[in-house]
C-alpha cells in the first residue's frame, strides 16, 4: 500500500487534475474546461468530479489534497478571496468544501506563488536555498522561496512581483498601481505596445506579418519581426525587456537569491530575454555578489499540477491570527 496525491490545477479556461506520487511523477490526469460562466457551484462541482476519477482503485490511499488557484487566497484557511476569470468566486472556503466531501487534508494556493513552489522542489531551483520566480505571460506573477520555505508573508499575499513600480511616469496597471512591471514587461503589454506604436503610423512590417488582423498579434509574431529587423518591434521589446532586467534588480536587492527562474510565454523568447535581463542586471545591481544564475523554468504545462503537489507534500505550517 503507497501513498498518493491528488493535485488540481484550477484556471479560467480548464481545471486539470492528477494523481501524483510524493517524488513528482503524474501517474493519471484529467482535464475539463471550467465553464466558470456557469456559477460557483457547477465549478465545484466539476471539481469533484475530476478529483473522484483520480481517486486510487488500488490499494493506494490518498495522503492529501493540493490545490492552485489564481488571484489572493488565505493559505491558512483556504478561502480564496477573489479570483479573476473565475467570477462569483469571492470568500469562497473551498479547502472546507473539498475537505467535507473527500475527508483527506486539502491544502490551496496561489497559482504563480505555487508554480515557484514546483520549479524549487522538482524543476530549475532544485537544490538551491532562495531563489527568485517569475512567471511572464498575459501577466506576472511570482513567488519566493526564502532558506527554503515559500515567503507567504503575514496575510499570505506576498511575492506579487508583477507589481512592483517601474516607471512612475508610465500607464495605470490593471492592478490600480502605476508603472508596474507588469504594464510594462508581460505578454499583454508587449502587444498592447506594438498596437499602440502601429497606431501611430511608425512604420513596420508587424501588420503584414498577421496579414493586417492585430487581433492575432502575439509575442512570437513580434520576436519574428525583431529577428527581421523590424524597428518598432526591436524597440518595444529592449523596452519592455529593460523594464524586466530592472525588476530582476530590485528582486536580486530584495531577496538576495541564489538563482532567479523566469517561466512563461514570453521566456520562451529565450536567449533574447536571458541575455538582455542579464545584461541589464549586470549594469544596474548595487554590488556584483547579488549576481546569480537566471535561468529558464524547466516544468512547462505541468507547473501548476506540480505545484499543488508540492503545497499538498509540505503545506505552510498553521499559525495563529
Ligand atoms: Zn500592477
């Protein structure tokens, strides 16, 4: 008889769940779409249901329940607080919920600061003490482990590294804070950059690029045109990779990391993105013993089930009000 345990990764878009064993490998998984627009309860629902076609039918039994979620969730009670993507999900105890249905510990956090959690315990920060993760996509998040435990903070909403300022002089952030790394460095800001410098009539072949539709417009396509030359799409990207080059600074002044994991869509601009951060890091940082290893996540698709793993293997010790 083993041990196992379920992980769920809950998204906007899909809810995927998995049967795991404590060294990291996914031995089953499931996947359905969320149909959030369908309220709280049919999500619920849908969860149960993934979580009880993982259940073991041998003689494993299941140690423990792991959930990610996006957006600010209490680690100690399990209530997430809001969740985009996922409306009507406000106060919800879902850790309670799941709890009285399948009656084995469930433990739920933050997507990003979780998928940080996976990259230290099973990907690219395997092995070190502190490290520094972000992930760059249509946003940024991140999470911070600290001499080996995931930095929560004192309400469990630290490492929102997306939203440290950057440029005060810059555009309003979805977040309501001004210049964020976010607004400047993510996926999203890319675009909406090249559009807004497309607008203005800057010359550049991004537009024949997606045959005129903006619409399809993504980082891959403007990492092309930058490969070809392109001025509009070289500028917003040294721009936009500055701003992230900058925020690993202060990252690297804040946390004092042994290595910094960047993940994401846009890492996979790749050495484009290393080199540049690199660089950057290199001319701004306020002493050379900051410098560490930045390097690509390693687990991809498979970050969020992994990092509910990881939460449900070694939840954050409980602590009092
Ligand atoms: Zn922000």
């Amino acid at each position: 008889m083993a041990q196992v345990y379920l992980a769920v990764d809950l998204g906007g878009t899909r809810i995927r769940a998995a049967r795991c064993r404590a060294e990291g490998t996914i031995e089953a998984r499931t996947e359905v779409f969320t149909q959030a627009d369908q309220g709280v309860e049919a999500v619920i629902a849908r969860i149960e249901s993934a979580v009880r076609s993982m259940w073991p039918t041998t003689s494993d039994t299941t140690a423990a329940i792991g959930l990610v979620a996006p957006g600010p969730i209490d680690p100690w009670t399990g209530v997430i607080l809001t969740a985009p993507n996922l409306p009507g999900m406000v106060n919800l105890p879902l850790r309670d919920r799941l709890g009285d249905i399948f009656n084995v510990p469930v433990f739920i956090g933050n997507d990003a600061n979780l998928a940080g959690l996976a990259e230290w315990r099973f990907g690219a920060a395997r092995g070190y003490t502190d490290m520094v993760y972000l992930t760059v996509s249509t946003g940024i998040g991140g999470g911070v482990v600290s001499n080996g435990r995931l930095l929560l903070g004192s309400r469990g909403l630290a490492a929102e590294l997306g939203h440290i300022t950057i440029d005060r002089t810059d555009g309003v952030c979805n977040c309501g804070n001004v210049g964020c790394l976010e607004w400047l460095a993510s996926g999203t800001a890319i675009v909406r950059q090249i559009v807004e410098r497309l607008r203005d009539g800057e010359p550049s072949r991004i537009a024949d690029l997606v045959h005129g539709d903006l619409d399809a417009l993504n980082v891959e396509v403007v990492a092309q045109a930058a490969l070809q030359g392109d001025a509009v799409a070289t500028a917003v990207l040294n721009k936009s990779l500055r701003a992230l080059g900058l925020g690993v600074t202060s990252l690297l002044h804040m946390f004092n990391p042994s290595i910094v994991v960047i993940g994401g869509g846009v890492s996979n601009l790749g050495a484009r993105l290393f080199d540049s951060v690199r660089a950057t890091v290199k001319q701004h940082v306020m002493d050379p013993r900051y410098i560490c290893p930045i390097v690509p996540a390693h687990l991809s698709g498979d970050v969020g089930l992994l990092g509910a793993l990881a939460l449900a293997l070694d939840p954050p010790p409980q602590r009092q009000a």
